[in-house]
C-alpha cells in the first residue's frame, strides 16, 4: 500500500514537473477534441517603431502531429501573416517551408487566431488586438430568412477614408441555427462598401438594403470611438 502511495506521489511530481517545464516555453491558447494550440512567450518579439510583433506558435493533435508556424502581426491594421511552417507526423516526418512575398489576411474575431494574437498581446501587456476578447453584437436589419448584426467594438481604419467592420448573419438552416461572419470594407466618403471575400469591386449601396443598414450603424460606431 506504501510502495503504491510513495509511486502516486512520484507520478504526481513527475507529471507537474512536466506542466511547469511546458509552461516556461509554450503558453497554452486553446483546445478541441482534435488539438491543441500554444503560443511560444521565448520567441516573441515586438518591432515598436512598426508596431509589428512575431511569434511561434505550435499546434498539436491527438493523433501525435505537431505544427509549428512563425507568424507577423501588425497591431495597427489588424492584419496576420505566416513567414515559416514546419510540420512533424509520425508518417511524413518532418516538412519545412517559408514564405515569400508574405500575404496578410485579417485576424478574423472570435477565432482561434485571435486567441493566439490575444495571449502574444498578454505576454507583452498590451491590450487585445481588438480592444477586447469578447465581443458585442447590435442587431440591425432582419428579412423574412436571416436576422443581421453588427459587432460594436471591433473596427479598423485602413486609410484613404476606409474602415473595416465585422457583421453577422444568423438563419434556420438544414442543420439548425447558422452563423456567418464578414468583414466589410467601408468609405464613407464615398458610400461605398465591398465584403473581403468578395471579389468584386467595392459597390454603391442601395437604399433600405442591408448594407445600408451596416453602412449607417459603423458610421455610428466609428464616429462615437472618434469623438469620445
């Protein structure tokens, strides 16, 4: 009973040990019931006259996978890219690749992506990448199939007069209750807005459409950050 007690204690030891050894390096970011995702705090570094922090982070699945990607942010546009990628797989070994030129996308909220930028932003003290981790959503125009929202704390100034805000669109679907989220691409000189995955150009928006809808409510938003 003792040999047994004395061999908990062991492995209880042995397994915090662990946990505090991983956590002087990698710091946990998220998890599902596939993998798990970490950030690299030895790595970070911040370029503070560009305002442009890069990192490691590393994700690791059940099935004994582990990728690490470094990546570049740029705090002011809001915007992520991957300069590195290294993936190790029981099967395929270990593959490398870098990337050049480097193509930007932005840090979509709440998704994993975001958490990852979020817990770099802690590791520094600053404040989230969007100002917060949990967003709002204002409801702004519904039709007889979807109900539309806009979120109320998340926007980006890009210059030359546009700014980008995220939307919602929640609908009954075949598989139940849907959501779908954009981000959108807005001049307010102009009263033009285009959607980022859209490839068409940036269109006028028509009255009483939901553009209009999201177009009139960011416009609130934005001037409200701006004057207060």
């Amino acid at each position: 009973m003792i040999k047994k007690i004395v061999f908990l204690i062991i492995t209880t030891l042995f397994m915090v040990t662990g946990v505090y050894a991983e956590d002087s390096r990698w710091v946990w970011v998220d998890s599902d019931s596939t993998r798990s995702i970490y950030i690299d705090k030895q790595t970070i570094d911040w370029d503070e006259s560009a305002n442009v922090i890069t990192f490691w982070s590393k994700t690791t699945t059940l099935s004994g996978e582990e990728w690490l990607s470094q990546r570049k942010v740029s705090l002011d546009y809001k915007m992520i890219g991957t300069l590195a990628f290294e993936s190790n797989s029981p099967d395929a070994g270990r593959k490398r690749k870098t990337f050049s030129p480097v193509k930007y996308y932005p840090i979509w909220i709440d998704s994993t992506t975001e958490k990852e930028v979020n817990a770099v932003c802690d590791e520094l003290h600053l404040a989230p990448i969007w100002g917060t981790k949990t967003h709002n959503w204002k409801w702004i125009k519904s039709t007889s199939e979807d109900n539309y929202f806009i979120c109320t704390d998340a926007f980006c100034y890009y210059g030359q007069d546009v700014y980008g805000v995220f939307a919602k669109t929640t609908w009954e679907g075949s598989k139940g209750h849907m959501i779908g989220k954009e981000l959108y691409f807005i001049n307010f000189n102009t009263r033009r807005i285009k959607r980022y995955n859209s490839h068409a150009a940036a269109y006028v928006i028509a009255p009483d459409s939901v553009e209009e809808a999201i177009f009139n409510e960011a416009k609130k938003i934005v001037n409200g950050n701006e004057n207060s």
